[in-house]
C-alpha cells in the first residue's frame, strides 16, 4: 500500500513538474516561450552530448527572440527570428533537417497567428521557401488569404522576394537514414536518396543525439514560440516538416488556425506539437484559450486540462507551449520529454528537456 502511495506521489510529482507555471509579469514587459518538439526523449538515447547541443540550440534560438523584444520588437518579429534559427538548424524537425515523407520527400508546414488583430497565415505542403516561418507571414500581410498550400505558397514566396532553395536545401543524413530504417521496419519501399543530396557517407553518420525516430514513431522535433512584447501584444508561431514517413500531401496541425497554432490578446496564444492528427481534431491551441477566455481558467490549468484528459482521452501525445497578455508562461506535455525553453524580461532562462524538470 506504502509503495504504491509512494508510487502515486512520484507520479503526481513528475506530472505537477511536467508543467509549473511562471509568475505573472507586470504590465510592459516581455516574455517568451520557445518549444523544439516533444516525444519519447530520453537521458540513456540522448546522452550528454546531445542533450548539450539541443540546450545550446534551444539558448542560442531564445536569446535571438528576447533580444528582438528586449529591443521593443514586435512579438511577431520576435517569433519570426526565433524560428528562423531553429529552421536552420538541423537538430529540429523544421526547414532544414525536417523529416521526409514516404516518398523522400521534405514537405513543410507552418503558420503564425498575430493575437492583437486576429490575422492569421499558414502555409502547407512548401518545398522550396528556406523559411516556411518568414511564408506564413508573407501569407498574412502580404496576401488576402490565411493559408497557401504546395507549389502556389513557394511561388508566392519567390515573388514576395523570399529565399528559395533547391528541395535537396533541407536533406540531411540522419532523417534520412532515419526513414530508411523506419521503412524497412515497417516493411514500406525505400524511395531512391533524394536528387541533390550528398553522396552517402562511407561509414553511417554519428547522430549528435541518439534519438531514434524509427523504434519510436513517438518523436516529434517541430518548433514553436510564443512571445508577449512590450505593447502587450501576444503571438504564437510553428514551423515543421510534420510526421516522418507521411503520406505526400499530409498536413498536420501546425498549419490549421486553432488546432497548433493560435493567438487573441482576450486569451492567450498557443503554439504544440504531437501527433497533428489528434490536435486538429480536439482543435486543441482554441480550446486551450476558450478555457481561458470562457471559463477563467488559469492558463496552466487550461492547458493541462486539454493536454493531460482531452489529448489522453483520444490517445493522442504532445504538447504545448502557451503564453497570456499577463505573461503567464506556460508548457505541458504528456511524453517523456519535450525541447523547451522560457524566459520573462528580468529573469533567467529555463531550459528543459525532460518531464522531470520543471
Ligand atoms: N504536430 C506535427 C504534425 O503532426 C508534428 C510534430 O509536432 O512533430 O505535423
């Protein structure tokens, strides 16, 4: 009885650390809340290298955005920079070092909600704009629709004057060596490597991290942020090549306004990622903020209530970042770990990795 009391107390510990919320900020001051993907992360998989290189990239990211706002920059611009970092870098499934579809290919989806005015863009499905993150804002202002999908969202984006690459741009070896291992697994073809790509290394790439997204179809590396500026303006932003081994034409939740992306001053805006599916379908960052806007809720209540008993309820697993004009600051996840990072102006960084920190 003792043990299993004991058992229950760890449990509820992990979970109350899972998601500890940061004191709200006074009026006119920033805040900032970075995510990099959620998942069966583990200490043994990671090891300390990898775990090292994901805080010093989870850091480097953040900084970029704090200092836009410490600056008086706009949430948005803040988000934008933020992710623009992590697009590039390949620990992360976003931009390069995105994940391929069955067919070897990286298709990418982002989106970003702007919470003072409601005004909203995405774009789905984009293989040549570097910055998918840099499309869906082109998409909100420079365009009158919230969502471009496929080859039309990167011709946009070459005539908005955005970087176009070659789709060989966001390659690497260890996504790709993880799609082959999971389609053998799974018994799937193999596509042939990617036109463009380097030629494959003598010896097999040693991964930075050990996470091994082929035993465990649980690991999800997209990126978001959400950020409050000096104005008090909150934003949310997302940015990810989605579910590896997708079938071509999958979209997932990031790009779909209220499901992984979503932001209003009268509530809050949210940024996840998980299995997209599920998230789309419980239209999970609205109802965090409808709890919020309707029911009162603290927003780590919210977010908890969706993510540990809606999401659960559906068997779905992720997470969220999410953050209010109050600067409440708030994470919850429900998978062993998920790549986040926080700060408030005044106050430190938190980064975090696993569900046992806070
Ligand atoms: N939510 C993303 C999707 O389903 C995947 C992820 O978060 O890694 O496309």
């Amino acid at each position: 009885m003792k043990r299993i009391c004991c058992l229950f107390a760890g449990v509820f510990m992990v979970a109350a650390l899972a998601s500890v919320a940061q004191a709200p900020q006074p009026a006119g001051h920033w805040a900032i809340v970075v995510h990099g993907g959620a998942g069966v992360i583990e200490r043994s998989k990671l090891g300390p290298e990898g775990e090292a290189a994901y805080r010093a990239s989870l850091a480097k990211a953040e900084a970029a955005g704090a200092g836009v706002l410490d600056r008086g920059g706009s949430a948005l611009d803040a988000i934008e920079a933020t992710i623009n970092i992590l697009e590039d870098d390949p620990l992360f499934n976003a931009g390069h070092g995105a994940v391929f579809t069955a067919e070897g290919k990286n298709e990418l989806d982002a989106a970003i909600m702007d919470g003072e005015n409601l005004k909203a863009g995405a774009v789905a499905g984009v293989t040549r704009t570097r910055h998918p993150i840099s499309l869906a804002r082109a998409v909100m202002e420079k365009s009158p629709y919230v969502i471009l999908a496929g080859a039309g969202a990167d011709a946009f984006g070459a005539r908005v004057g955005l970087e176009q690459v070659d789709p060989s741009f966001f390659f690497t070896e260890a996504r790709w060596q993880s799609l082959v291992k999971q389609l053998q697994k799974e018994g799937r073809p193999v596509p042939p490597r990617p036109v463009g790509a380097p030629p494959p290394p003598a010896a097999p790439p040693v991964p930075v991290a050990q996470i091994d997204e082929s035993a465990d179809a649980h690991m999800h590396g997209t990126v978001g942020v959400v950020a409050l500026d000096r104005a008090g303006n909150i934003a949310a932003g997302t940015s990810t090549g989605g579910l590896q081994g997708k079938m071509p034409g999958r979209v997932g939740d990031s790009p779909i306004i209220g499901a992984g992306t979503y932001a209003s001053n009268q509530s809050c805006a949210v940024s996840a990622t998980g299995s997209g599916e599920y998230f789309i379908r419980l239209g999970v960052a609205r109802e965090i903020c409808n709890l919020v806007a309707f029911k009162g809720m603290k927003l780590q209540q919210a977010a908890d209530q969706v993510i540990h008993k809606e999401l659960e309820a559906l068997h779905g697993d992720g997470g969220v970042i999410a953050i209010t004009t109050d600067g409440q600051l708030v994470w919850s996840f429900n998978t062993p770990g998920m790549f986040r990072a926080r700060q408030a102006e005044g106050g430190k960084v938190e980064i975090g990795i696993y569900n046992d920190e806070p």
